[in-house]
DNA sequence: CTGTGTGAATTTTTTCACAGCT
DNA sequence: AGCTGTGAAAAAATTCACACAG
C-alpha cells in the first residue's frame, strides 16, 4: 500500500526537494494533455534534466516507475503531490498591504495551488481597515491572536527591506515556520523555520555579470528552440 | 552534452556568482552606516555564510583583502559593483501588460538599481496605448524594431505560462540575452542566454514538503539571531 | 598578532553504468 | 526488448588549515 511515508526529511538534500515542484509541474501538463506514461528520459527532455537525476531524485521517496515502461503520470502525480503536501489547502497570511503586498494578494497563481491568503496585516493606519480584493487589511498587533486561532504556518512578507528582519522575528515567535520575503534583506531565522526570499534585483544582478563578462555575441542568429513548439 | 565553451568569463561556478549581489548587498550596508573595514569572518556573520566561503568567492575575481586587515568596505563595494556590470544601467524591456506585468513596472526597486523598464509590450489591444507609470504599453510587434533601436538585452517576461516558450523564442531571436521570467513555465533557451524563472509558488511548495514531514515543530523560542555556527 | 588567499581534504551533488524487473 | 532503481565513480562545491603579508 502506502509506500510514500513521511520521512525524515533530514536525510533529504533540499536541492532534491526543491525540484520537486518543478517536476510536479511538467507532469500536470502531460496528465492534461492525456499522457498516460512517461520515461526519465521524456521527462528530463522537457525539463533539461538528466533521465538519472530524475531516477535519483524520486528514489529518495520510493520507488515510483515500471521497469520497461516508466512512470505513470496520473500516479506520479498523486505522489508528488503528496509527498510535498500539496494534498491539502495552506492557509498563508500577508504582512505588508503596500503596493507590493497588493500585487500579491491578487495575483491569480496561489489560489488554484490551493495557497489561501486568508489576511494581510500593516502597521499603516492608512490601509488598516481597507480591503485588497476581498481580504481586509488588520492591525500587526492582531497578528499573533490570529496565527494562533488559525493555525497559520505560512507567511508571505512584503514590507520595506529594513524592517523585514524585525518583523520576520515577530512571525516566528507567533509560530509562522514557513516564510516567503519579498523584501531585499537577509533575514536570520532560527532552525526549524524555513526563509524563501525572492528578489528580483539580485537575479538581474547575476545575470548583467554574464552580460558583462562575454564580449562577444558570437552565434548570434536563429536560436534554435528546440522544442516542438506550435507557432 | 554541451558543456559551456567559449570565452565565458573564465571558469567561474554559477554559484559563486549568484552569491555576489549577496555580498555586494551586504557590504553596501556596512558602507552606509560607516564602517570601513570588515573581515571575511564579519561579513559572514551578517550573512550567514562562511568565511571561507566568501574568501574562495572573491578569490576567483582578484585578491581585494589586505592581511591582517580584512576587506576595505568602499572598495569592495565599488569591485564588486564593477565585476557584476553594474557600474552602467540596464535598460529593460517587459513583455506582457497586465496585472503582474503592471506591478512590475512600478516596483520602485528596480530604478535605484540602474535596471530601467524603458518600454512594455503586450498583444491585448484593450491595453496597448495604455500607460503604466509613465511608460506606453505597445504592440508586440514593435518589439523587434525597439530592442535593435535601443540595444536592449534585459527582458522581463510576465505573460500567461502557456505563451512564455512562444514569447522567449520570440525575444531570443530578436536579440536579448538575459530574461527574467515570471510565468509559471520551464522555458528552454539556446546557449548563451540566461533565464531566471521567478516563481512564488514552486517555492511555497518546497516549503510546504517541510512542514508536512516535521511531525513536531519542536520548541523553539525566541528567534535568536544566534548564528547557528557548527562547531 | 590578525586575517587573507589558497592548495588540500572533505562533503555534497551529479552522472555513470548495469543488474534486474516487467 | 525497455527502463527503473541504485551502488559506484566522477564532478562540483564547500570547508579546512596554514603559509605568509601587513
């Protein structure tokens, strides 16, 4: 029966668990469009993975495919799923109702992941008691009743860079153990919480070094796309 | 399979890289607040990351420390500024006009940086001649004429997962180098150019595997700054 | 003394390659 | 046959530890 437990994730290499979704992702698109069966190497063509480190990479949870087949789509799928936790809703909540936190709460990709911004919260008496699609934006000082009562592990935090370690320290002592940072900073967090920080200045960043560093363009021409793209 | 040939910048390791506008972050604080000297073991403290680690990452650039003394802030700051290519500013274009599209643009984050969103292109007519902050949304069509005219290498692509491939094929061959994606998709691009796929909820879904796995959170207290140094 | 820069050692991650199941 | 799952090998990244410069 059941051959996915959770483990101990400790033996897990985060850099394995971190392609998980990525994987999860590729496999949705095929189970949608009927596939019923999928090689490593099928897979790995249309995520540029190697076949061997899909093969690896799932052999930490168990072991998922049919010799001589492959994998099933729909089943892997459902273990993926699982294995992420993915089975049920998360509830999240926003700190930061700026502009930025704005975005965020209504941007359309966490809700079909079943990612529910249930509240936003703000130190700015201006935005305090409006509303950000259908959420209202409460006080920080309810944060931790709320937390509590819901049950909330997850927090998003969209506040200026200087005070995000000051608030992120205030989510955990609440019991938030999971934490997206939008803001540019390197929040410290104790063991046992999870940071995320997502910051696309430092992306470019690494990105103008490459332009940089190359001077010439060299094959410059058609840039082969290699997949089979309809046009 | 393809190894990078070419005259890249030297040798250097993706990761090394992508720690640079950590560090360059970092020493711009200490810049800021005055402090002219920092050694490898400071920094590492502020950034939760080893000495050794740091001094292996700038050694492949150059030997920016004096002995005995550590590293001088202001001239850190300005090698690193200059070895990441950040001495100039970026134009940058964005592709895809709607709601993440709009946020985007007004992000203030970007323009202190030296990235400068110079133009945005959509394909829905509802919001082409429309003006988001103080820049037009255009055709996409015009997108070529624009980033031969203007030299662009930077683009930002925020347009529905499905049309991403079909959007970056699109923007390769005409010329760009570097892109920033925030669809939800795997795009495949040719040697030689750099994609960064920003995507909220993959990294949500790395985090939920954790606090499903983790049967008990166990206690843990105040959010110490302690750096959990090993050893 | 202090703290860098760096070969060497260690650890982590990826890839190989093949036995064995279907 | 075809393709997984996995030890073993290889490669990459990190950390150690120390000679040496200031």
């Amino acid at each position: 029966m059941g051959a996915v437990r959770g483990q101990s994730p400790a033996e897990i290499p985060d850099v394995v668990v971190e392609r998980l979704p990525h994987y999860l992702r590729a496999l949705r698109a095929l189970r949608d469009e009927g596939t019923e069966v999928v090689s490593s190497q099928e897979l790995g063509e249309a995520l540029s993975v190697t076949p061997a480190q899909i093969r690896k990479d799932l052999s930490y949870f168990g072991r998922f495919g049919k010799q001589g087949r492959g994998y099933s789509v729909p089943h892997l799928v459902l273990d993926l799923t699982r294995i992420l936790g993915l089975e049920r809703a998360w509830p999240v909540i926003l700190i930061g109702a700026g502009r930025l936190g704005q975005a965020i709460v209504t941007y359309p990709g966490f809700t079909p992941e079943g990612f529910h911004i249930q509240a936003a919260f703000d130190t700015d008496e201006a935005v305090i008691g409006t509303h950000i699609a259908d959420i209202e934006v409460r006080p920080v000082r309810e944060v931790q009743k709320y937390v509590r009562q819901k049950g909330i592990e997850i927090a998003i935090v969209a506040v200026p860079g200087e005070q995000a370690q000051a608030v992120i320290d205030g989510l955990i002592r609440v019991g938030i153990r999971a934490i997206m940072n939008y803001a540019p900073s390197n929040p410290r967090v104790p063991n046992g919480v999870r940071v995320r920080t997502i910051d696309p200045v430092q992306a470019l960043q690494t990105m103008t070094f490459h332009l940089t560093g190359q001077q010439h363009p060299e094959q410059q021409a058609a840039p082969k796309p290699a997949s089979a793209g309809p046009r």
